[in-house]
C-alpha cells in the first residue's frame, strides 16, 4: 500500500528539522564545553589563591551560552549567511563569562594569568577600563579560545570573558535595567546621571585599591594596560 503524497511530505519534513535540530544542538555543545574549559582554568586560579596566597581575587563568576533564539536573532541582525561555518566566524560571543573582580589590578591579573596558558590563544582585547565607553562604561572583554576535544577531534572554541569590578558590574546592571525600561531610547538627563555614576564608581573603585594597599602593607604595582 502507498503512503499519500502528503504524508511522504511531513514525514521528510520532519526528518529534515530532526537533522537541523541535532546539528544545532551539536554546534551549541561545543560553546558549552569550551566554556566548561574556561570555568575550570578559573576555578583552579581561584582555589590556588585561596590556598596560597590567602586571598581571592574573584568575587563571582557567571556564564552563559546564547539561546537558539538569541543566537538566531543576531544571525539576522547582523546579515550573516545562516550556516556553521559563517556563525563560528563572525559571532565569537556565543559563549561568555563574566568575572566580577575585587580590584583594577585583580583584573588585568587574572587576564595575564589566563592569556598565559599554553593551550589559549587570545584573538581580541578591549579595554574598556583604560578608555571606557562614552556612556562611562568599563569592562575589559576578551575573546579567547581554548581546544575542547571530542570524539571527532579538536574543536577551537571562542568564549567571551569580561573582567569587571564589583563597581563596574553594579554599574553596569543598572544601565542594563534603564536601557531595556526605555528600550534604549534613554532620556538625556538620566544619560548624564548615568554617567556621574560611572565616574563615582571609578573614584571608588581607586579608593579601596589604595585603602587594600595599605591594609595589605605593600604598594601593588600599578595595573598593566593593554594595547
């Protein structure tokens, strides 16, 4: 007995976004372990610290891999051909973390210790702490990529890392609020403010290096800057 032509239809159909689901799931699970390798090489650094040196540079760690739907948004944002290939490219932010930092000198610290590493190669820098955003924003991202090996063989993976402060992350989480509240059509005068806060907590951020310094009874030297 032969199956309706409309069957036959919904069967292939189905088939076919079987097959591009799996292949995206895959795509997507190399972010994942790549990440997974970042979070690792960080958790050490911050176990060693802690055991070594009596202290911790790292207040908290997030990460995140983009959704499909994230991902495919910025895939048409931005005009990218919708293949593998054209996404691992030019999006190098499917996977990130963030690490929010006691300290400037923490940061640039903790980026020297990870960019060091043998098996990661740093790709981009932006430092965003030396010449901060216009809107007053410092952060310093990277895109670095680490080897993850499957069973098919290695795969280099891009994660995005951001370096902050705790005074630049709370910064930053209330621009983040403000712009999507006004859909980032911001009044000026709340623009102004938002800056006046950036530079108070660039001020603070300062003042409790220079008051750690003390406590601690040495003079760290200042933080490196990256070209």
């Amino acid at each position: 007995m032969s199956t309706p032509l409309d069957e036959q239809q919904i069967t292939v159909s189905a088939s076919s976004l079987r097959s591009m689901r799996d292949e995206f799931q895959r795509f997507l699970m190399e972010y994942r372990f790549g990440l997974q390798e970042i979070e690792t090489k960080i958790s050490i650094l911050r176990e060693e610290f802690h055991e070594m040196h009596d202290y911790n540079p790292i207040e908290h760690v997030s990460s995140r891999v983009k959704s499909p739907d994230s991902l495919v948004e910025k895939i048409q944002r931005r005009g990218i051909d919708p293949d593998f290939e054209s996404v691992r490219a030019h999006i190098t932010d499917i996977a990130g973390i963030r690490i929010t930092c006691s300290f400037v000198n923490d940061v640039y610290r903790l980026f020297d210790l990870l960019s060091a590493q043998d098996d990661i190669t740093v790709r981009e820098v932006e430092d965003y702490i030396a010449t901060p955003k216009g809107n007053g924003y410092k952060s310093l991202h990277a895109i670095l990529e680490v080897p993850v090996y499957l069973s098919t063989g290695r795969v280099d993976v891009p994660v995005e890392v951001q370096f902050r402060t705790i005074a630049m992350d709370f910064w930053a989480s209330l621009e983040h609020k403000i712009y999507y509240k006004y859909e980032r059509q911001v009044p000026d005068s709340l623009l102004g403010q938002l800056k006046d806060a950036a530079d108070a907590a660039a001020e603070l951020d300062a003042r409790m290096t220079r008051l750690h310094q003390q406590i601690r009874g040495a003079g760290a030297a200042a933080p490196t800057r990256l070209v």
